[in-house]
C-alpha cells in the first residue's frame, strides 16, 4: 500500500488556494493537448506516418518539461541525489503508463479521421472520454490500494453517483456529438459505364 501522508494540524494548516490554480492550469493544458496533438499530425502532411511524426515532437517536448527543467531545478536548489529503488521504479512506470496514453490518444485521433470523422469532432470525442474515464480509473484504482476504514460500505453514496453521472456524461458526448463544420468526407459517385466503341 502507498502510504498516505497524514493531515496537518489546524494550526499547520495554510488558507491557500494554489492547489486550485494548479489544477485549472492542468485541465487547460490538457484541455488544449487533444486539440493541439491532432492539428500537430494533420500539418505534418504524413498520412502514413504523421502521427509518429507528431508523437516524436511529443517526445521532444516532454524531455525538455521532464527531464531538463527537474534537473535545473534540483541542481540549483542542491538536492541529495540518492533515492530510493521503489521511488524510482514507481515514477518511472508512471512516466511509461503517460507516453503510452499519449500515444493512444494519436492512434484513437487517426483512427476517428479514417473512419469519416472531422478533426473537430474527434478531439471533442476522444478528449471527453479520456476526460471523464481518467478520475474513474484513477478513483477506483486509489480506493482499492488505500482501502477505506469498513470497506465499501463506508464509501458515501455520491461517489458512486459519480462515477455513473460521469459515465453518462461520456456516453452522451460521443452519442450526440455535433456534425462539425466539414462533415464526413463525400462519398464517391459511382462510376458511369464506358459507352462500347
């Protein structure tokens, strides 16, 4: 079990609102990932590969915001450099279980154009998906690996009410998702038979 820290006194605690602004940040970010990702494998003007194209940048870009700017930080602000195996192997597994997701929302962006969907249509699909089976998944998996005090039956009510309303605010997306402005590429007129000379 991943050991949760305990809560702070009512004397330690700070009436600070940065946790919001942090997490604001993050839906925008990746609010705006989707959208940005797809129009990305688009401009790189590579049916076949563009998508690896794009995920390479991707890449690029989560080496600079990962890599680098942890390295700067830790560097400047003297960090002892000895951690633990666990820390490490947990962190970068977390790390694995992120590209793999970014890579799949590429797949699940080309596949939806393939299939007749427009770009904007797409990204608002896929997006809300990922959007509303994430904290599913992420509150399912927590409860099981830090396992409430009386089981189940101490989880209140409103949070499996929830997980349905978020399920049916998945559902509902894609179900009546709007036409987009493009539409679903023409079909192709069938071909007129060639008069015989």
């Amino acid at each position: 079990m991943i050991p949760v820290s305990a809560p702070l006194p009512k004397s330690q605690k700070k009436k600070s609102m940065n946790w919001l602004i942090f997490a604001l940040m993050t839906v925008a970010c990746w609010g705006l990932y989707g959208i940005f990702l797809h129009a990305g494998q688009v401009e790189m003007q590579d049916k076949a590969l563009g998508r690896y194209k794009a995920f390479l940048f991707v890449g690029l870009a989560y080496f600079i915001t990962a890599v680098v700017a942890p390295l700067v930080v830790l560097l400047v602000k003297g960090a002892d450099w000895s951690m633990p195996g666990k820390g490490m192997w947990l962190s970068l597994f977390a790390g694995i279980l992120g590209a793999i997701g970014a890579f799949c929302v590429l797949l699940a962006m080309a596949s939806g154009a393939k299939g007749g969907m427009s770009p904007a249509v797409v990204a608002i699909s896929v997006m809300s998906i990922i959007f509303c089976g994430a904290p599913l998944v992420n509150a399912i998996v927590s409860i099981c690996m830090d396992r409430p005090a009386g089981g189940l039956a101490a989880v209140p009510w409103q949070f499996f009410c929830g997980i349905l309303m978020a399920a049916l605010g998945g559902f509902m997306v894609v179900k009546f998702k709007p036409a987009g402005s493009h539409g679903a590429p023409p079909a192709k007129p069938p071909m007129e038979a060639q008069p015989k000379q």
